[in-house]
C-alpha cells in the first residue's frame, strides 16, 4: 500500500537488535492521522533520511540520545510537506525538514521544523543530505576541529557517502591534498572522478594500511573519522604530529557485539596521543554546533549555486523498503546518500 | 667523589632497559672539563631534575624526541651556575636552567640557557618545578586544553608530584573542585591538607572507580592525564560529556612491555569519545607552548609571591644517586618534585 490521506503508515521498534538489525526488529503498523494542537504543523512525509545514527538508537546501551522506545516509531529526519499548520510562520503546501520519524504523517512542534530555503526548494531531498545534517556535520567537524591547512593530506572514509564526500571536497576547496577511503573500485572510481578526491583506497583490498601509507607519503594531518575498525587501525600509524581527528561515527562497529579479544589496545592509543601530540574530539553535530547552522547554511549555499559542491544521492522508493535499506546501509551497501521517498513531492 | 673543579662526574646510558630501568642501565664516568667555543657556556650543575619523560628518553622506540644514544649522556634539565661565559647576555655567577644532562659540567650554548629570575634566584631549586618545566605543564594543559569553568570537577592523578599538585592548586585558584589519586594515605593526606585539593583518593586500595565516583558525585570535567593504566580505567566511565582530558604523560606504562592481553579496548576508547564528545589532546609543553612562556612565568611568579601557590620538594644529595632515584621516581616512591643536589650553591 502507497502512501494516501487517510492512513499513517509507520515502523515501530519491535525488538532491539542482537548486532545487525533484522526484518523483524521493525514492525510496521497503520494508524490514523495524528491530530495537531495550536503552534503544530500536520506533516507528510516526502523523503525520509536513512543515516548510520540510527542503529544506536535502536539499542538501550547509554548513548548520547535516548534510544527509540520498544513499540516507538523508529526516529529520523525527513523532507515534508505541510497539510495543515496552527503555526503562524507555515503554511499548507511549504517544505520542511523535521523530525518526523519513520512514518507518512507527523505532528511536530513548529519551532522544531525548518523551512526549505533557497536551493533546497528546487531539490527538496538535498536538505537531507548535503544541504542538511550530513552536510553541516562534515562542515563544522572538518572545518571547526580539522582545522585543516593548504597543502596538508585529509583522510576520510565512507567517501562516497554523504558525510565523507563532502569532508572531500570541502578539503579541496581549502586546499588541501584529499585521499578517501570506500568500499570497492567503483566507488572508489566514483570519489576520484565525480568528487575530485586525489586518491580513494578500496578498503576491501589487502595491505590496507601499506596502500594507505603510499597514498599519503607525507603522512596524515587530518582523520575525519566516521566508520572505525580497521580503517581507524590502518591511519593511526600515519598520523602526522599534531594531527587532528574529528570524530562524528564509527560505523564499523555499531553493530559489534562486545569487544574483540586479543591485545588491549587502549593505551596504545592514549601513547600515541601524546606521543604524536594528537587532538581526538567527538561531536555531536546540532548539540555542538547548532548555533553555527547559519554560517553552515549560508557557505554550503553559496558554494553550491557556484558548483563547487556535487553530491550523489541513492533514492529508494516505498515506505516499506525502510528496514532493508538501514540494514543496508549499515553494511556499506548503498551508493551515495540513502533517502526513501516516501510520498510524492506535488502536494 | 663529590664535586670538583678538575673531572666532570657523568652518568651515560650503558644499555637500554627491557622493562624497568636497572642500575646496569647507567654507566658512571669520569671525564675532563669541556671545552666552550664563542657564544657558549661552561656550566657547573647544582640541581639535576629527575622526570617520567626520562624513561622514554632510554628506548629507542619510536617517540616524540630522538632517544639518548648508548653511551651518550643521559638527559636532565638541571640549574647551573656559570663557570665560563663566551656568551655577551651571560657571566660568571649567572644562575642559569639549561638541559646539561646527569654530569657536573655541560658546554651549552647561550640561547638555550635561560637565565633565573624573581623567585627563582631566592630558591633555585623551583626552577625545576613549580617555576619551570613541570610547573609550565601544569598550566598550559590545564588552562589552554582543560580550558576548566568554576564549579566543574578537575581530577588529576600524581596529586603530590610536580604537576599533578600545581593543576589541582590552579584549579582552585579557578574555582573547581579538585579530586586529586596518589599512591598511599600519606600523599593523599598531604594534598588535602598542603595542597588544598577537596579530596584525594589512594589508587593502592581497592574499587578505586566507586570511590571516584562518591568524590565526583556531579561527575568529570577535566581530567588531566599524566599517568595512565587503571587510573585512566577509572576515570573513563565518569568523564561527563564534552569534558577535556589534557594529556601530558602516561607514566605507568612507561616500563610496559608490550601490551596486555585480554579485550581490545581500543574502539570501546573511540566510541566514548563520540558518545560523550570528548576532546583528548596531547601535548609536549617546550614544543606546543615554548612561545606562551612569558605568560606562564608572569602569572605563576604573581600567584607564587602571594603565597597562593604551595611546593614540595624532594632533594637527594650526590649525583650518584640519579640512576636509583629514577627507578624509584617510576615506581611513585618520590613524595614532591625529586631533585639531585649535584654541587654546593655557592660559587
């Protein structure tokens, strides 16, 4: 069943998963359309935003959100239109980007919901990604932490993703020299010849860390880290004196179920901290640097009408798909950044 | 043999220590006087510091300074008084710090002497400590990295040492409350009651984290790092989020060989990190924060003449005794900032 205006499709956290999500950890329900109170907008949602995020919160484990609830509608951002609004600054018909959750309808406070503005209003879903919250996280986390110089050598994997194609190519308008990292030749292919990467090292191949090292002859300054495991194992070694590591995920081990056995390696990694004189810092992106989302909104725009920026997006259509693709995602399996359309755009 | 004016008294490095250092490690020599060239100094050491950062210094493992060569002179920052002066800013008599190694007298070149000033002449000695290198660490890792806000909760570990008791004592003068871990009811007591720390926990006794964690019921905001092992182990689940952790050394795992077995922590490290948005920055004092000196010196030279700023020392007559005494050091046998006497004060 597609979306339609009578019934709320959405997934409810069903169970919390024992390391990757399954099928039947999502448990998808109709209900009527919710009803709004003064100062809310009726949501439906267009788009749907899938990012690695949202593994955490499907788990109990203290995190830095609160995990969705068994029963809960699964949490994620989404591009809506607006059917009915007790806010005075919407209308029926805008675009907004909001909390909605996995689900075609949304009733949502209309202080927590963002007007679409300027070239998001001609590419609606791109306020999901590299006009949105992949974007500013790549922004604020390469540009405010990073710190990075002309002429230094950024590292960052997932490097076709939303988040990593953009560390890429904001490195290169500063600059710098960019080597990714992603998971196999086509991507790979994909961030030198679309997203203007210097070199993008398959990680799926062997003697990660010897391809790395040629890759970077002059060492790593700067480590966007957003995956973790051995691609944070391969660049520890590389890492230059004073190098700075902003980190936004560790994708690779969401899933993880308990720690590896074999050496304990924390402290070779506090050593190496202070030997190399490293500064490793974690963020949260709109917790952090939410008051910076202007500056964000106003340079990625400005570089985006002048077509420095490009972006690839991997659209799924149907509500329904939303579990696999997470699951998906999770497994390096989507090309670009994951959106499920979930209604049409025409109002 | 003590000190004279004919042989240079000189302890080299014999082999490099597997583990903890031993006395083999140390070769004692005799030699002639050195010789200056234009520009240079003669000096004659009276105090030898003894520091964690000389242990490193024995390895040739990969670090941030070049290791000591065997049969060179092992390294020490010491407090001299000028014999000969071919340098115009010095002459004879001038109380100098310079990095004159374990030996009575060192050829230095003037631009790497610094001359005491202010409280320093009344008491040479401090210029080792509270007035100079570990003092100077002390500062910068706290105020420039800890960056700590009146009300928030400082830890520190080593809480009577050089540094440990001067973060713990700044952090007062800034309005925090200060939890200091020793080893031992003695040094606790004495950082309490000399110190002024709020309370200070003795990391010997057992369930070290639950006592942390009575003395740190708001949690951690800063915690800086100069000793590592079950220490750091503590205080990681008790960071709170966005707190800053300055890390200058690792002194427990100075004489680890190799690492343990048993889980890799090394990602539960990582995932920390983002979950609480930490920032943990390693420094080397003279190389990130040589330029910032003058503003170390001015300020702990006001707060030291107000008598806001208490020391302790531990000074062992006869250079002979430095191999012993660094063994000692690396174990937490010291109680202050441990000196050797090397020579007489007088000209």
């Amino acid at each position: 069943m597609s979306q339609n205006s009578t019934v709320n499709r959405r997934f409810v956290l069903a169970s919390r998963p024992k390391g990757a999500p399954v099928a039947e950890n999502f448990r998808l329900e109709e209900a009527e359309l919710p009803t709004i109170n003064d100062g809310q907008l009726l949501l439906r949602t267009v788009y749907l935003s899938l990012d690695p995020y949202m593994r955490g919160r499907m788990s109990d484990a203290p995190s830095y959100a609160a995990p969705v609830a068994i029963d809960e509608v699964m949490t994620g951002g989404a591009v809506s239109r607006v059917v009915e609004s007790k806010h005075p600054d919407f209308k029926t018909g805008d675009w907004v980007v909001a909390t909605n959750g996995w689900q075609d309808y949304a009733a949502i406070d209309g202080k927590l919901a963002r007007k679409l503005e300027g070239a998001a209003l001609k590419h609606p879903s791109l306020a999901l990604g590299v006009l949105g919250m992949p974007g500013f996280t790549a922004y604020m986390g390469l540009l405010d932490i990073g710190d990075p110089k002309p002429g230094e050598t950024v590292v960052v994997a997932a490097a076709t993703g939303p988040v990593g194609s953009l560390v890429g190519q904001i490195a290169k308008l500063k600059g710098c020299k960019v080597v990714g990292i992603a998971g196999g030749e086509d991507k790979c292919r994909y961030a030198v010849e679309h997203f203007g990467f210097d070199e993008c090292i398959d990680h799926r191949g062997e003697k990660l860390e010897q391809r790395l090292k040629e890759a970077c002859p002059r060492g790593i300054d700067v480590y966007f880290e957003n995956v973790g495991g051995k691609v944070f194992d391969a660049v520890l070694p590389l890492l230059n004196t004073k190098a700075r590591v902003p980190l936004c995920g560790v994708v690779s081990q969401y899933n993880a179920q308990g720690l590896p056995k074999g050496e304990d390696r924390l402290m070779l990694l506090t050593n190496t901290i202070l030997k190399k004189r490293l500064r490793i810092q974690g963020f949260i992106i709109f917790d952090d640097y939410g008051h910076r989302y202007p500056e964000f909104a106003g340079q990625m725009s400005e570089w985006f009408s002048a077509d420095k920026i490009k972006f690839r997006e991997h659209i799924v259509e149907g509500l329904e798909q939303a579990p696999d693709q997470l699951i998906g995602l999770l497994e390096g399996k989507n090309f670009g950044k994951l959106v499920i359309q979930v209604g049409d755009e025409a109002q």
